[in-house]
C-alpha cells in the first residue's frame, strides 16, 4: 500500500507553497533572522537565554500597548468614543500576556539568576522606554523618569512629549466636560508634566454618570475600560515585584533603585483616582 498522500488531495501539505525563491516567507515577512540575533547572551548561563526572551518578548507588547493607546488617544481628542474601546481592549488583553509572563521568569530560581546578574551592569527595566511610555499615557507623570534616556533623543523627544501633553485620562475629562458635567478648569487646563490628584468635583462628575448610565453610556464605558487597563497594570506590578522578591529578596536593583522597595512603593500608584473613588460614594 502507498502511504504517500495523493498530489490531488486538497487537504494534503503537498499542496502547501514550498519555492520561496521569489515571495516573501513567514520568516523574511517576520523578519526572523533578526529576532533570533537579538537573542545575544553574554554569559554561557542557561537562564540568561530565557531572561533575555522574556524581556524581549515584554518589548515587543509594550509596543503594541502605546500604538493602541495612542490610537485612542487620538479618536477620543475628536470626540469619538466607540472605536477606543475596542483598543483599549486590546490593551487590556495584551497586558494580560505581559502579566503572564512573570510565571515563565518565575521558573528561573535565584540560583540560576546569579550565574549571570552581574554581568548585564546597570542595564534594567527601569530604563525600558516603551514601559515609560506607557506610564505616561496613562498619567503617571514624573519628569526624572526622562533622564535615562537623555543619550538618545530618538527615545527622550517622544517621552517628552507626552510627559507635557494631555493623557489619556485627560482626554476622557474633556469629553464629560463637553458633555455638560462639571469639570473645573484647573483639572482642565492643568500642567500635564505635574502629578494628577484627585479633584472633588471631577469625582461628583463621574458620579453622575454612573448614576445616570442610560444618559451617559458612552462615557460609562469608556471609565469601565480605563478602570479594566489601570487594573491590569496594577495586577502586572504587583506580579513583578513578587517575582523580584523571589529571585534576589531585596537586593538593590540593577538600574540603582532599593530594588523590591521601589516596587513595592509603585504599588500604591493610582492612575484614575475619581474612578475609583466613585465606587466608595455610589
């Protein structure tokens, strides 16, 4: 019997392209080569590998988290708030890839880390552009957080910018002012580089809308979004210190930060302080 599938059975992988010679293949339209060099350990640890792949692949999804957000952004300037959510979602459930990540590092014991910590230097995640980036779209503005990138003013301009400019949050404020609800101007016309605080009026303003959602649906579901994005973020720090804590306890930090203090102290972080207090005051 011939067990060799027959040339005219479409469900056959003989049918499958096999000449790249001339067309583009999955791994030159990925561009392969050049994801797999960047693997580059510098130490013959076996860890080292799946450090340097999880980070990588971290990149690589913060970098889809600023270009959904900053589409947003975009569309929410203009007043439009439908198609937001479906990138806000998307951001949504790439965090959660992000956050899932922390289990694979978590197999690396503090053991297996020390074989190669120290030969990385002062290289952290802290300097990591795309995760700053991300921080100050959402709101979380701290102008010394631009310093590690003062060398390279292909990251620092684009972080400054959006250090001085509107976010996200922002945004969503000017659209429940144009919505008639109160939100003063000193919340409105704010300097965008300062820390965002809570404001009382802002918070009875979005009380108006969760009590009222027939009225506001749009804006209703755009806070339940933001609140779904700064929910995910809080579960991606708090799983990151866990897994730094696990694996050097509270060493200093290779960036120059107390390490699992620092992170620690992010954990009390709020982004959209009036949606959250909402939920206290309904």
């Amino acid at each position: 019997m011939n067990d060799k599938p027959a040339m005219n059975d479409k469900n056959s992988a003989e049918q499958a392209y096999s000449d790249f010679t001339r067309s583009l293949s999955y791994g030159d339209y990925l561009h392969l080569d050049g994801i797999h060099a960047a693997h580059q350990p510098i130490t013959q640890a076996h860890d080292e590998h799946l450090f340097i792949a999880v980070h990588h692949v971290s990149e690589v999804w913060l970098e889809l988290i600023v270009r959904e957000i900053q589409a947003a952004m975009k569309l929410l300037e203009q007043g439009i708030t439908d198609a937001p959510l479906k990138m806000l979602t998307r951001v949504v459930r790439a965090q959660e890839q992000m956050t899932n990540a922390w289990e694979v590092l978590k197999t690396m014991t503090p053991s297996d880390y020390l074989e190669f910590r120290s030969a990385f230097g002062q290289a952290s995640g802290f300097q990591s552009q795309n995760y700053r980036m991300v921080e100050f779209l959402l709101g979380n503005r701290n102008p010394v957080m631009l310093r590690p990138h003062a060398h390279r003013p292909d990251l620092h301009d684009p972080l400054k910018a959006a250090l001085e400019g509107p976010s996200v949050y922002d945004l969503a404020l000017r659209l429940v002012a144009a919505r008639g609800l109160n939100v003063p101007d000193e919340v409105l016309q704010r300097n965008y580089a300062e820390k965002y605080t809570l404001n009382e009026a802002v918070v009875d303003a979005w009380i108006a809308v969760y009590r009222d959602t027939d009225t506001y649906w749009d804006l209703y579901e755009l806070a339940e979004k933001l609140m779904d994005v700064e929910d995910n973020f809080r579960r991606w720090r708090f799983n990151h210190v866990t897994t730094v804590e696990r694996t050097i306890g509270f060493k200093r930090g290779s960036g120059g930060t107390s390490g699992v203090g620092y992170l620690k102290q992010a954990l009390n972080i709020v982004l959209f302080p009036e949606l959250w207090e909402v939920r206290t005051r309904l």
